[in-house]
C-alpha cells in the first residue's frame, strides 16, 4: 500500500512575525482560507485517504494538527519531542510504516509547499511510486529550474541513463548541491542537467531504512529501538520511549544523511508549478496576479502608495500604511510586530527572529 508522511515540524523563522512559536506558518493561511497543512493534506486525499496519512511535528503542535484535519487518526500524529532534521523525522515514521505494513511504499512531502497543476503533481507521484515499486530505488522529484535561484539546492542528473516507465523518465542522480551564490546557480542553469531540490522523496520503507542502516548507523540504533519498542507494545507509539529514543538522535538532513551518499537514487523532472515558500518574497511572487499596474500587492485596509513599485503590503491594522517612492519592499504587521524588508532579502528574517531570543523580547518569537 501507499501511505503519506508530512512533515510539519518547523517553526517558519523566515515568515516572522506572522509565524510564530505557538502557531508557525504551516498552520497559517496565506492565498486560500485553508492553512497550508490543510492544503497539503487535501492535495493528496484524491490517492491517499487519511488513514494512510503519517504528520510528524513538534509534540507541542499535535493538538493543533488535530484540530486541523480531524479526520486524521490521532495515532497517526507522530510528537517529535524535539526537533532533529529531516532524517530523524523520516526514519522514525519508515519504521512506524514498516510496523504496520513491511511492503509499504512511502511518500515524503514538507508541509509547507505551494503547487499549482494539482492534477500533473498527482500524476508525478503515481509516476514516482511505480518507479520505486519498480526499480527498488529511492526517488526524489526535480524542478526544472526558471532563473538562477539561491534560496534552493540544486540536484544534478546524469541524462545519459534514463529509467522508463511506461510514460515517464527518470535519471540517476549525480549529486546533490547546496544553496548557491548566484554565480554558481547560473553555471547550474547553464549547464543543463540541473533540477531544484523540491524535497519530495518517495521510496519503500525498507528501502529507506536500508539506507540509513547503511549510511547513518548511530541513527539506526535508536530507529531500531522504537521500532522493537512497537512490536512489544502492538504498534502503539509510547511518548516516553519516542522521546527517550528520539532525543538521543543528532540533526541530520535526509538530503545530507542519505540522498548525497546512496549510489541508488534517481530523479523525475516534475510537470507541475511550484514554490517552497521559503520567503516573504515567494509569498509576493505567488500572488503576482493580484499586483496593480506597479506591482504592488497590497492586503491592507488602508494602503497608501505613492511613486512605488514591486512592494508587498500585508496588515492587520485598520491605520493608513504610505509607501513612498519604495521599490521592492516587504511591509508586514500582525497586532504586536512589525516587519519592514526588502523583498529579495526576506530570506534574512530568520536572523530578526533568532535576535528576539532576549528575555525582553521573548514574547515575540
């Protein structure tokens, strides 16, 4: 069988100060009047039922995913007592899957993405999951790259080797790249076999746990003994073993842990649009649409613009908000904050929110 995990850990640093500590921004709506946890749930539902949905998130947010999608088994919330990357997040739920089903194929998506053609990204998965069924491989899906982008890893493809399968192609992967300077990001662009990272996997739950048996032992160990922790307690998840064992884990990215080693991946370039959402500036460009004749985006009440151009606006406050003579800045107000940037450098909010670590300021993370 298919199942789904989604992770939904992070706390949205970068999406400060509408993302904060007790609600982060995969529990926040931004274009729809669905969050986009809910989003990403009902975006799979037409070849995934609930049942077969794994969230894993900050034990502090189960309620909150609860809450959200109520028709999710509350045993099918895994509580990360803390947070520990992506290769914890996943090895822990590939053994709850295997647990439940040893021949189980597992889909990995983050919570926190913004895609558009649902149905090809539906018809990318189904691709996917045949391919892995197939080959025994570990899949990931590429993004054809538009413009010389730093805020996103690259993953470069040998197109010299292409895997079928039926109407699809997939290519082994070479390597994976991190974050670029831009320079760097137009060579990979160039160069022609590159794809962004989209940090969607899918594989078995063997497969992957394979892996990092192979590649990440000391992780291993402790996936292990969760998993002899479900057998004795017929499959049940027991908070105190979870944070007893997943405490003991150490931060590893999948990406870093698993995908840059294993000579057994492979990739399908994806036939769909989309975003990570990794900033306030992918917010402005996703509602690109939306803008006026200067390009401005303004959700305010009461915005004033004057002689400014490509400037994003998003208030609670019923006050006038003037922008003059601004071009390309990003002016975001919740009751209790306010954010003030350029735009193509919101990826940096994360180091206001690290700066409110202060006790005076605490309250605001």
């Amino acid at each position: 069988m298919v199942y789904a995990l989604i992770m939904a850990g992070g706390i949205g640093s970068r999406f400060w100060p509408k993302s904060r500590i007790a609600q982060p921004k995969q529990f926040l709506t931004f274009f729809e009047d669905k969050t986009l946890l809910q989003t990403t749930i009902d975006r799979i539902r037409p070849i995934i039922p609930p049942e077969r949905i794994l969230v894993s998130t900050n034990a502090d947010y189960v309620d909150l995913v609860k809450d959200q999608i109520p028709d999710l088994p509350y045993e099918n919330i895994i509580g990360e007592p803390v947070a520990r990357n992506t290769a914890p997040c996943i090895g822990f739920a590939a053994a709850l899957l295997h647990h439940r089903d040893p021949d189980s194929t597992m889909i990995v998506l983050p919570s926190d993405h913004y895609i558009q053609n649902e149905d090809s990204f539906l018809h990318d998965l189904e691709t996917c999951v045949r391919l892995t069924e197939k080959e025994g491989r570990l899949v990931t899906i590429g993004i054809t790259p538009t413009r010389p982008e730093t805020g996103y890893g690259y993953i470069q493809y040998n197109d010299e080797q292409q895997v079928l399968s039926e109407d699809a192609i997939a290519y082994p992967v070479k390597t994976f790249a991190e974050k670029p300077d831009v320079q760097t990001a137009l060579k990979f662009i160039q160069s022609g076999d590159f794809l962004w990272n989209s940090g969607m996997f899918i594989w078995k739950s063997r497969a992957v746990l394979d892996e990092i048996r192979h590649h990440l032992p000391v992780l291993y160990h402790q996936v292990d003994l969760f998993a002899q922790d479900l057998k004795s307690n017929n499959g049940q998840i027991r908070q105190d073993t979870l944070e007893s064992v997943y405490g003991a884990c150490f931060s590893v990215s999948i990406d870093y842990g698993i995908m840059e080693k294993s000579d057994n991946v492979i990739v399908v370039p994806s036939h769909f649009d989309w975003s990570d959402l990794g900033s306030w500036m992918a917010v402005y460009e996703m509602q690109s649409d939306e803008a006026d004749e200067d390009g401005n985006i303004l959700a305010s009440g009461n915005p004033l613009v004057i002689r400014s151009q490509n400037c994003f606006v998003d208030s609670v406050s019923p006050k006038p908000i003037a922008l003059v003579g601004l071009q390309g800045i990003g002016v975001i107000e919740t009751e209790d904050a306010l954010l003030i940037c350029k735009l193509d450098n919101s990826q940096h909010v994360k180091e206001v929110y690290d700066q409110l670590k202060d006790d005076k300021l605490q309250k605001y993370r």
